[in-house]
C-alpha cells in the first residue's frame, strides 16, 4: 500500500482556496461558524447532564474541518446545536456564543433559523433511510426544500433536482426523482442526501457521521465527491466522525472531543502524526493499524465521567496515566509551538506530550 492510500496517510493538503486568497490580498477572512466557551445542558430528573462544557471551534470559509471524540464526547450535540435542531425546550444554553455567518444563532428568533437552514448552512445526517421522507418521492423532497427557499414553480424545481443528482454522480436522475427512499441503496440515498444539502448552495455543511452505514468503497465514492463539489462551490465543511482514518484523508484541520469539551486541535497532519494529549494519543494507539496481526488492541483504561457529577478538573483525569495534583485544576487549550504551515495547534493539558514523551517525570508516553 502505498502511502498516500494509508488509512492514516499523513500527506499535507493544500490550503483551501478562499483562505490562501484572503491572505494572498491580506486580509482577515471571517469564520463561517465560530463557536465560544459554549455550555450546555440537558435536564434530568433531579439535576442536569452537561453536555457540553466550554466548546471553543471556528470553521473557516473554503475548509475541512474533522470533529472527534469516543460517542458521546458532544460532537452531534455541538453540530446540532449550530443549527438550533436539538428539542426546544429539552436543552439549556449556560454560557458562551454561537455564530453563524457572523450572526448570532443562539439570539436569532425561529423565523429566522427557517430561513438561514439550507442557505447558509445545511445538514447531512448519519442514516439518509431516517433524514428522508420514506412516503415522499425523491423528487418531491428536493423539489420541496429548493422550492423553500428560491422562487422556482414545480418543473423549474424538478429541473434543478435533475441537475443536482446528475451533479452527485447518479446515473438516472429522471428515475430517481420518481423513486421513493426505500427503493434506492444506502449509498444512492446518501447521495441524494448530498445534492439536497448543496440545493441552495449554503456556505456550510455540516456532516455527521455521514458514510458509517456504507461499505468502505461507496464511503470513498462518497467523500470524493462531498470533497470535490464543496471545493468547486467554495463551500465549508464541518466533518463528525469517529474514524480517525477518514480525517487523516478528508480534513484540513482536526478538533479532538472528550466528555463535551475540546482537549486538542491542530492541522490534521500533526494532531495524528504528533498528538499532544494522551486521550489523542490513547484514541490512535487503539487504531486495529497500529497494533501486528493478532495483537490485542490497546484500550484507554477506566471509563468517561459521570457529566450530572462533572469533574472540576481536568475531564481525563482518571483515565490518564500522567496526572497528577495540578490536574484537578481544569486546564484551558493552550497554544503550543506553530507549524511549519504557520497554524498553531492547541491542547487543554497541563503536561502536553513531547515527542513522545511528557513534559514532568511521568515518564514516556505510551
């Protein structure tokens, strides 16, 4: 295998066009979706379950950006809340700002949120068998959502549909507009997905966990062609997963979750090839690559927090062999030393790994 087909090929992508040409002309670009110390909560019987706790991210205009993190780190929360799709009322905002486009999402009145979901930012879910209407024809449900947001009559509307699923690659378009969700395969459907996503052409897409029900071929098909379209349109995209293979291909830069806060962010070379928290460190020394034929896979030790009871330190405090009495005091994402491309990665530990090794007497990284 070759090294740019490695599941974790560590090979530089080039900058994404709008961010080189902002700094080409000297100029500040202005972050599609910038997220600051947001907190947020779930309400439980007798108290409430922190979900999350302080999640800083910004997404540029023109880049990949990968979110991480064991199920239940915050990555589907943070993304559903960027949107304002969780359940009204079954959530509480405790801190921190949202924006979008350079508005405030967390002020913005419903009307709104209507108005900007598909046209400044759009959706790809997980499970398209879910996401679509399976009692609607394809061709109603893209009709319907360009319809929604452009001026288009009915054949204007089945018009453009054709050319957004002719743009995804699909054979028949005319056939699969006629087509209902249960007649196509998983990946067709997540095609469709993709095109419905693209309809208005929004400056961001969100996508979560979008290829983890296909087979490892159609998920590359997939993001080659998520990849591609959203280059050629100069849209932005915020990636959820758990494959740390998939953003060693896919993402510009890398944000690492753990217990519904960010412990390390980076250019996605670097956090992979050098991670500086051991909870990175213990997610790719777990990867079936790393370990020989018929090695036993290596585990993080102990188990996530109990987020009703959070933790008034450091959030991987009891699963990390390197702690010590500083680490009850919760750390903040530092900046560590800037790369060679000029960005400057960050890490919320008190003793961030070094080459291998940590920075107290500790001893070697595992």
């Amino acid at each position: 295998m070759s090294a740019d087909s490695s599941p974790l090929s560590m090979r530089r992508r080039p900058q994404p066009q709008a961010l080189a040409g902002a700094r080409d002309r000297g100029e500040a670009a202005a972050p599609v979706l910038e997220v600051r110390d947001l907190s947020l909560e779930f309400p439980v019987f007798g108290g409430a379950v922190r979900a999350l706790g302080g999640v800083s991210l910004r997404v540029m205009p023109g880049e990949i950006v990968g979110v991480v993190g064991e199920s239940g780190s915050g990555k589907s929360v943070t993304a559903m809340a960027a949107l304002r799709l969780l359940p009204v009322g079954g959530y509480r905002v405790t801190g921190g700002s949202l924006r979008l486009c350079g508005e405030d999402v967390l002020a913005a009145s419903e009307s709104r949120m209507r108005q900007w979901r598909g046209r400044r930012a759009a959706m790809i879910f997980q499970e398209p068998m879910t996401a679509l209407n399976p009692t609607r024809r394809i061709g109603d449900q893209l009709a319907g959502v360009l319809r929604a947001h452009h001026r288009l009559d009915r054949r204007a509307a089945l018009d453009r549909a054709s050319a957004l699923l002719r743009d995804m690659m699909i054979p028949d378009p005319a056939r699969t507009l006629r087509a209902y969700p249960f007649e196509l395969s998983g990946g067709m459907r997540q095609r469709v997905m993709v095109a419905m996503a693209f309809s208005c052409d929004p400056a961001l897409l969100i996508a979560d966990e979008p290829t983890t029900a296909l087979d490892v071929t159609v998920q590359r098909q997939v993001l080659q062609l998520l990849r591609h379209r959203a280059r050629e349109r100069g849209a932005a995209i915020l990636f959820i997963t758990h494959d740390m293979a998939v953003v060693s291909q896919f993402c510009d830069r890398v944000y690492v979750m753990y217990a519904g806060t960010v412990v390390e962010q980076g250019p996605t070379h670097q956090v992979l090839s050098a991670p500086r928290h051991p909870y990175t460190r213990g997610l790719l020394d777990g990867l079936p690559e790393r370990a020989g034929p018929g090695a036993d896979l290596v585990a993080i030790p102990g188990r996530v927090p109990d987020m009703r009871q959070p933790p008034s330190g450091c959030v991987f405090f009891d699963r990390c062999a390197f702690a010590d009495q500083t680490c009850r005091r919760r750390p903040e994402l530092q900046p560590l030393d800037a790369a060679q491309d000029g960005s400057v990665p960050a890490a919320a530990c008190w003793h961030p790994l070094e080459s291998g090794r940590v920075s107290h007497s500790g001893g070697a990284a595992p």
